[in-house]
C-alpha cells in the first residue's frame, strides 16, 4: 500500500508539473504573440542579441563556444580570454541544437523554454514552504512573467534563465531557519558541521549548480554570508556561520570549475586585463533607484502609466552623469505591494524566538532581511561602491539585483495570501456548491476567482513593450544582411577571409556613431563559407594588427591585408560620421573594382580577387 501511494504521488507530480510547462509555453506564446514569429528568424537582432547568436551559432558550427575558425581572422577567435560561467546553460543550449542545425530556432526555443523553467523552479520552492498548489502557482506564474525576463531577451539570455535564484532562496531560508546547522534538529548532533545532513548536501548541490550563474552566484554568497552571520549572532552559536562559509566556498569552487579553461589559457598566455575591462564609476552607473522599483514597467500597455514612466526617464536622466535609467527593474504593482510590505514589516519586526504561530510566520523576518540586504546593495551609493573596489569592479550591474527582490517580494505577499485563505476561506464549510461529484466551499470558489483576476491582471501589468518582439522590424533587417552575405558568397571562393571596416574592439565597445556594439558578427550569422575579421578578442596581437593596420592609409591597409590572404573587404557605413563615403571612394579609386550595397545601402563589400 505504501508503495503505491508512494506511486500515484508520483504520478500526480509529473502531471502538476507538466501541465505547469504546458500552461506557461501558452501564456508566453499569448503575450509574445508567437504566431506573428518565425522561428527561422531570433526573435531580436542588434546589439547583445547578436553576440548571443555567435556564441549559440558556435556550439552549432564547432562543437562549443570557446574556439570559433569563422571570426577573428587570420588566426580566429578563441573566448578563453573572456570568462563565463554559463555551463550548464550553453550545455541546454547545446542539447537543443541536436534538434535542430539553425541557430535562430535555437537561441529562440531556448529562451522560450526559460519560462517554464522559472515557473518549475518557482512552484517547486513554494511548495517547499507549505504554501497551497493554487497560489504557488500564482506565484511562480508571476516570478516568471517579469519586466526583467523580457528586457534580457536574447540579449542578456542567460541572465533571463533566473530559474536558479528560487532554488538558492530556498537554501538562504534553510539556513535562515536552522535547519542547515547540524544533521539533526533535536540537539544530539555534536559535530559543528557534517556533510552528510542530507539537506545540507542538497543545498551544497545547489550552491554548485548556482556557480553556473556568475552574477547570481555571487549575490547568493553575499546573502548567504549575512544569513549566516545574524544566525549566529541570535544563536550565539559558530554553526550557522561556518555552515554559511562551506555554501559560500562550493560557488567559489564552482565558479573556479567553470572558468578553469580560461584560468590555464591566461596562465600560459599571460593574462589579459584589456578583454574585460572594468572601471569604478560602471557599480554606480548600474546600480538601482528604488523609485525604478516601484515605477510601472516601460511603454506600459495603459497609456497614462506608460506616460508617468517615460515622464520619470526623461525628466531625470540628466541628474547624474553616469546614471543610466533601468528598464528591467520594475516589480509590478503586485511586487510592488509586496516590496513595500516587506519594508515596513522590518520596521516593526520585533525579534522573540523561531517558535512562531506557523512555518510562514518565520519566514517574513528572514525575506525582509534579505530584501533590505538587496536593496542596500543595489541602491545608487550603496555598499556596492565598497565591494566594486574589493573585487576589482568585475561585477558591475548590481541592479541585477532587482531579480532577487522580485522573488522575496513576491513569496512574501504569497505568505500574507497563505495566512488569509487559512483563516478565512479554508475551514469556512457553511455555504456550499454541491456539483454532482464535488463539494465546494462558495468562499473558497470566490477566492480562487479573484486570485486568477489578481494574476491575469498582474501579468498584463508586467509585460509592456519588451514583451511582445518586434517581429516585422527583425525580419526585415535579418533577410537584408542574409541577402547581402548570399551576394559576398557568390563573389568570392569558399572560406574566403573578409577584412571588416570600420576597426571595433571584440568583446564590449561603445556605439561608434550609428553602429552598435557586435554589428560585425552579424555576417557570421547568416554563413559558414566566409570568415571575418571581427571577434578577434581585444588585447591579443591580431586584434592588436587588425587596429594598426585600419589606422594605416588606405593603399597600405590594403596592400597588408592583401598580403595576408584576405579576399574582400567589407564596410558598415553606419560607422562613419560621413557614411562612409571617403572610406568607399578611396577603396573604389584604388582597387578599381565597383562594389555591391546591401538593400538599404548601408553595407558596402569589395572583391579583392584579381
């Protein structure tokens, strides 16, 4: 008997959770109004989103994204010198691509499929923390469908996989709690630490899997550090501390594991600060503002809302000179209220024991501290200022913080909705609805109703004009640049280099006049019977030769990259203040050849075959 209950619990998980992957591929498919998309197409194309594209297009053209032979000519791009932890995501992405061979289909089906997962990760920690199926998924509905999730995009796509942060939530509160200081609860356990506590090695296991997310690794130890901390101030007791320690050295651990390739690259190559390079005053411009918090999302689908945000960017932009107004920060006018609560909660929080009334009750204290720790570091002249100097300013955005108080927000108001429904609606028998097989509180079908208003309404409050991609736009500059690579192939022989111009340093470098960071990759997108030039990684001598030889005269640029064997040259005209115009003259005076215009002419390619 005990087996088979153990059997249809089982089963009765996998149907919960499937049809919780199945509701959210839905409703993200509604918002994004998927059918208007096609999946041969990414869903973005400019900027971050095509990086993304090269990476994913890398895994699919040469078994990983370190090595790519089709970028950084002569000798091609190698990524060790710029380190990443997303393993474990690229291994997703990598899986997907066996599917299919287009890198489109795949950076798109991968981003899709984060949805799900938040809302998985999402459900299965609120459940976790006893709070009923109905407003868990509530919730995780509403963790997943974030303004934060839609502005990352392609762009910042693995960012937008904060399906982590639920999880090492999960972990803070347990030790939060108590319930990681020992292997048992009930005082016998004399051993400071022990490792095999199975919760505790869950949560150490989820502390490695965390390290795949440097960002969210790294704000996990933070909070981590100041659970254990105050834990062991209550307790007066070391365990708490320690045990915060032992998580906070399995990320650092991980995070090592995961960049080790790059860490032996440097050590045999020598290190290269030029590939990342981080100044000061970045902590500060990408912080947070907690008006930013609470301020709707940007091009809200009601106009006066929209209106107020706009109103509050433009108005304000210029106070600080290197301030950069958010657009992923907004909570929601649910997490808003959540947001607040938590803060006024810690104000009249008055600290007696952790015997509370029920399991929730504990909770409140601890989100509110957390919350307040976030919010103190990602605040414009917070803390993160101090820390930006500690490490050396490799991690700047601290208002990616926002992700994390959305989760403690949003888990605190389903605490509040939780005690409600236990006192008010779950016991209440008097007044019933009597169907033929089941009887149902009349209470408690009110309240299921207006929860599901609630969270309709708090996903169309969340989802404003980064929601839904503009899929007419993408196509049509997407097709241009696929049209004009398909003209350079016929052109010039197969495997042909292409010297790319204007001269942009690879990785990270501000728009130069009207063309923006990572353009250059967009011919890799649509080809792998070319290379080019661009993606050499800045810091290393080809990129160091592809900058002299581009601030050369014209003939002796040419002359050079002749030399080196490239076939063609190509021309962003966005790039230049005069379109390009001298730059185009001067290669046409010289080469003597006419050259070939993408469909709106701002692309211009050179045949150097004679």
């Amino acid at each position: 008997m005990e087996q088979q209950n153990r059997h249809s619990a089982i089963v009765k998980s996998l149907a919960i959770y499937s049809s919780l992957v199945l509701i959210s591929l839905a409703a993200v498919s509604l918002i994004m109004q998927i059918w208007r998309a096609d999946m041969r197409i990414p869903f973005e194309y400019g900027a971050d989103s095509v990086m993304a594209g090269e990476w994913v297009k890398s895994i699919i053209d040469n078994g990983w994204y370190w090595d790519n032979p089709y970028i950084g000519m002569p000798a091609g791009s190698n990524l060790r010198d710029v380190p990443m932890t997303d393993n474990f995501n690229f291994l997703v992405v990598k899986i997907i691509s066996l599917c299919t061979h287009d890198y489109a289909a795949t950076i798109n089906i991968f981003y899709l499929l984060t949805f799900p997962f938040i809302v998985l990760a999402s459900y299965y920690v609120f459940r976790k923390f006893s709070i009923s199926p109905y407003i868990s998924f509530i919730g995780a509905f509403l963790y997943a469908f974030l303004e934060y999730h839609y502005v990352r995009g392609l762009g910042h796509i693995f960012l937008g996989a904060y399906y982590i942060i639920p999880l090492i939530v999960m972990v803070i509160l347990r030790l939060f709690s108590g319930e990681l200081d020992s292997v048992k609860n009930d005082g016998t356990s004399r051993r400071l630490i022990d490792s095999i506590n199975p919760r505790f090695a869950g949560s150490a296991a989820i502390c490695l899997f965390a390290s795949t997310w440097v960002y969210y690794a790294y704000f996990a130890c933070i909070f981590l550090a100041v659970a254990g901390a105050i834990r062991s101030l209550w307790k007066k007791n070391i365990r708490p501390a320690v045990a915060a320690a032992i998580l906070i050295a399995v990320i650092a651990g991980g995070v090592v594991l995961n960049i080790s390739p790059s860490i032996l690259f440097q050590l045999h190559h020598g290190k290269n600060p030029a590939a990342v390079d981080r100044v000061f005053h970045e902590a500060e411009q990408h912080s947070l503002k907690i008006s930013e918090l609470l301020l709707p999302v940007t091009g809200h689908r009601i106009k006066i809302l929209s209106d107020i945000k706009n109103q509050y960017d433009r108005e304000t932009s210029y106070i600080y000179r290197f301030y950069t107004p958010k657009v992923a920060a907004s909570l929601g006018i649910i997490g808003s209220v959540g947001f607040l609560f938590l803060i006024v909660f810690l104000m009249v929080y008055r600290k007696t024991d952790d015997k509370a009334k029920n399991d929730w009750d504990t909770l409140l204290p601890y989100l509110s501290i957390l919350n307040m720790t976030a919010l103190l570091m990602a605040t414009i002249g917070g803390f993160n200022i101090f820390l930006a100097h500690i490490i050396r300013y490799k991690i700047r955005a601290y208002e990616r913080l926002s992700v994390f108080i959305a989760f403690f927000s949003i888990f605190a108001l389903l605490i509040l909705v939780q005690n409600f429904y236990d006192k008010y609606i779950k016991n209440k028998q008097s007044t019933v609805i009597r169907p033929k097989i089941i009887s149902i509180p009349r209470q408690r079908i009110l309240f299921y109703i207006v929860m599901f208003l609630l969270l309709a309404a708090g996903l169309y409050d969340q989802a404003g004009i980064y929601s839904t991609p503009d899929y007419d736009t993408v196509k049509k500059a997407y097709l241009n640049d696929k049209k004009f690579v398909r003209q350079i192939e016929r052109i010039v022989p197969s495997a042909s280099m292409i010297f790319q111009l204007p001269y942009i340093p690879y990785p990270e470098s501000p728009p130069l006049f009207r063309m923006k960071d990572y353009d250059h990759l967009r011919g890799y997108l649509h080809t792998t019977k070319l290379r080019w030039s661009y993606g050499a990684v800045k810091g290393r001598p080809v990129d160091a030769w592809q900058r002299e030889v581009s601030s050369r005269s014209t003939k002796d640029m040419i002359r050079e990259i002749f030399s080196k064997g490239f076939k063609g040259i190509y021309i962003d005209r966005n790039g230049y203040k005069d379109d390009g115009e001298k730059i185009v003259r001067d290669i046409r005076n010289i080469l003597r050849v006419e050259p070939i215009f993408n469909d709106d002419r701002t692309k211009v390619f050179f045949s150097m075959i004679r």
